[in-house]
C-alpha cells in the first residue's frame, strides 16, 4: 500500500528559561528563538503536531495520516482516542523544576489526563552533571512529606551522577529533576502534566514565580526502590543488552548500527527511529531512505521488514 512506509517526520520545538544550543549548534534543528530547551520528536497532540515530509503523504500530520489510514497504522494495541507516545530531545543548560507526575488512576480522577511514566537516555553530560533520581534510600513517603512541609525538600532528594550512554527509568510517582549540562532523548507516555515541587525561585516570562503544585505532589510520590523500579520498567519482558526498557506503555530499545540490520514492524505496533549519531539508511520494498543525526522515522505498523545499514545510532520506541 502506498501510504505504507517510513514516514519523515517534523519537530516541534519549545524555548523554556532552561533551555541551551546543543540542538541548535550541534544538532542542525532550526527554530524561530535563540535557544531550544526541547524537540518534540514525535507528537500526536492538539497544538504540537508531527508533521510528515517525505513520500507520497507529504503535508499531512501524524493524526490526519491516523485518520485517513486507521487505527491499523498505530497497531493493534491502539483502539483510538489519544496516541499513546510522545518522544522528545531536551537540552538542560540550566536545572529542571524539581517535580513528580501522578499515575494513570489520580491523574483520571484528579485531572481527566492520563499519567506520565518516562524513561531517559543520557545522550550527552557535562563532566559533573547530575540528575535527582527519586528519594533518599530508606526515606518513607511520611518523613518525605514532613521534610516537605519542613522546608527541608533539599534533604530527600538521591542526586545522581549522570554520563552519556546511560538509561534512567521514572515511573510514575518518582520525584525527579534534570540537572544543567544535559542532553537526553525522552520517551513517556503521551502527557505533559507535571507536578513541581521546587523550581528554584525562577520567574516566567510575565515576571512571576512559576506555579508549584506541592500539595498534589506529595499525593503522588512514591518512595521507590532500585528493585521496585527495574521491575516496573521490565514488567513486560525483554531484558536484553539492547532494550532499554519494556514497560506496559513503552518498549525502547538502542541498536548501534554498522551492518545491514533487519527490523520488523509488525501489526501491533508502529517504531518510531530517533538517530543519535552518524548517518545511515532505512530500506523498505525496494526504497531507500536517508537517515541522518536528529532525524525521526515513524514506522507505521504492518509495515513488515526493513533493514538498517550505515553507521549510526538509534533509538527505537514502540508500545509496550
């Protein structure tokens, strides 16, 4: 079917008082402001819309392609309604609010939203960077909420040391923060409702403090342990040296490639490719197309085999 192949996809990019020039200076990305804080990769949403640039549906967004193809070209996991994913870049030059997001049944009965459990792939980090990765071993979601209250947030939060390569798994109800110095490509499930805790007494724009949501925020954290994560972020399988993650939202996986590689995509769900590093080629039914630093593919599902070659580094995300 002629609608059936890799499709190239625009960014959305977004300016927030963090945000630095990797993607700018390093990564090619155009946008209209001096800095770039985020690249939405893959977005399915009301005002920020992946757009597709190549082949014979050049023009029409992710959610018209949907609409006119069916919920087939998502997969069988999809029965409508909202798309599942959202992939971004983001380049911390300054600290992230420190914040948590609420899981699917508050974010339902709180928000009439889903949750947001996310993953991290360090893609580069500043000697020294270091993110907020949960609580302080052994701290209870009571004495977290005392020290809260306390003033005392500083005391809870585990600071982590971060380098490139490594892979940080947030579920849902994990207070965390990105700290500057950062790149990382995030894949999460389609939701942007965050919770802040603390944000460092920053202003907006119109010149006022940024909202905290504290009091939801000590609803929803959880006082995680290293076991209690990596069992949600493998709670559907595939612990191998190339998936990254495979949770009931989301599977990623990371292939370096330097030899023809072979990838399906089956009917139950679309791949989204995210290049890294380096430049290569996707082949499908005969054609041949270009990949290259920054690029994002979306694979639609029954799609079927397609190979991989150059040498490059990719992300590929796909529902759990």
């Amino acid at each position: 079917m002629k609608h059936l192949y890799p499709l190239k996809l625009s960014y959305v990019t977004k300016s927030p008082l963090w945000g630095g020039k990797r993607l700018l200076d390093g990564w090619g990305m155009q946008a209209d402001a001096d800095t770039v804080g985020e690249a939405w990769m893959l977005t399915v949403r009301e005002k920020e819309m992946s757009v597709i640039e190549n082949g014979g549906c050049t023009g029409m967004s992710i959610r018209e392609y949907i609409d006119a193809y069916g919920n087939s070209v998502v997969g069988s996991y999809y029965t409508g309604g909202d798309f599942p994913l959202l992939v971004k870049l983001i380049d911390a030059c300054d600290k992230l609010s420190v914040q948590v997001h609420p899981n699917d049944d508050y974010a339902s009965r709180v928000e009439n939203d889903r949750g947001k459990t996310e993953m991290w792939y360090i893609v580069e980090a500043d000697e020294g960077a270091e993110i907020i990765y949960g609580l302080k071993d052994g701290m209870t979601a009571e004495e977290f909420r005392d020290m809260v209250r306390a003033g005392k947030l500083s005391e809870t939060m585990n600071h982590c040391p971060v380098h490139a390569g490594e892979t940080y798994f947030i579920p849902s109800g994990m207070l965390h923060a990105i700290g500057a110095g950062i790149l990382i490509a995030e894949i999460q499930q389609n939701c942007d409702l965050t919770y802040r805790v603390y944000d460092y007494d920053r202003r907006g724009a119109d010149g006022a403090l940024r909202e905290l949501h504290v009091d939801k925020a000590l609803d929803v954290t959880v006082p995680f342990t290293e076991d209690d994560v990596n069992d949600i972020r493998y709670e559907a399988g595939d612990v191998d040296c190339d998936t990254l993650a495979h949770c009931r939202y989301f599977k990623t996986r990371k292939l370096h490639v330097t030899k023809s590689t072979m990838l399906t995509v089956d009917e139950r769900s679309f791949a989204f490719l995210l290049c890294l590093d380096g430049r290569g080629f996707i082949r499908s039914n005969i054609e041949t197309y270009d990949v290259n630093r920054a690029d994002g593919y979306y694979l639609p599902a029954t799609l079927g085999e397609v190979t991989l070659d150059g040498d490059m580094t990719v992300l590929i995300a796909e529902m759990g």
